[in-house]
C-alpha cells in the first residue's frame, strides 16, 4: 500500500480574512448571493449610476444637470479608484475560505471602485434630489 503525499496545510483564516470568510459562511444563502451579483453588476464600472444618471436627467429637466452629474461623478470616482489602486497595488484576499461569487476585473482591492463611485453618486443624488 502507498501513502499519498500530503498536501501542505492551509493556515487558518485570520483577520480581515476571517472576518470576510465568517460574513461569508453566515449570509451564503442563494438569494442573499444572487442580490449581492446584482448590486455587483449594477456598480461595474460605475455603470448603473450612469444610466440611473441618465433616466433621471430625462425625466427629472429641470434638475438635468444635477442628474447628469452624477454619472460625471461616479464616472471620475471610478477612475480615481482605479488610478489609486495602480499606485497602492495591494491584492484581494486570497484564501481558500473566501469565496469569490462574482468575476473581478483585477487582482488588486483597494480601493475599492464599487464603493467610490457608490459613495460618489450617493452624495451627488442627494443634490440632485435635494435630499
């Protein structure tokens, strides 16, 4: 009888990592993952804030340019993030107790771009809506 080698073993989770994995294990429920894909795609690339920039501006005239600028907005929030990641270069959590349920465009994290051009569009729909 042959014994198969062993693989290393996988340190425990620790830290932010930890916490990622421990959020992860108690909200990985289907609906709760098919809600975050969607968010997830809706902030791509600041996407959706510039087409709910868009249909604001369309249905909102009077308010046209505030609602345009949210896009601006959550557009150059975007690249921003994008401009200070290449700078910074620090990677996304690699262990096998995250779980990755959405495909990233890169392999570095932070800033994160989903929450500067949210954060981004949330105060500039705030003027737009005057809230």
């Amino acid at each position: 009888m042959s014994e198969r080698p062993h693989a290393p073993s996988t340190p425990a989770p620790s830290g932010e990592v930890a916490v990622l994995a421990g959020v992860q294990s108690a909200l990985a429920t289907p609906p709760v993952i098919a809600v975050a894909r969607t968010m997830s795609h809706f902030g791509e690339h600041a996407a959706g804030w510039v087409a709910l920039s868009g249909v604001g501006a369309l249905l909102a005239r009077p308010r046209r340019r505030e609602w345009l600028l949210v896009g601006v907005g959550a557009i150059a929030a975007h690249a921003a993030a994008i401009a200070i990641k290449l700078a910074v270069r620090r990677a996304r959590p690699n262990h096998p107790a995250v779980t990755v349920n959405v495909s990233t465009p890169s392999a570095l994290s932070f800033p994160s771009a989903h929450a500067t051009s949210t954060t981004a569009a949330a105060m500039l729909l705030c003027r737009a809506t005057r809230s």
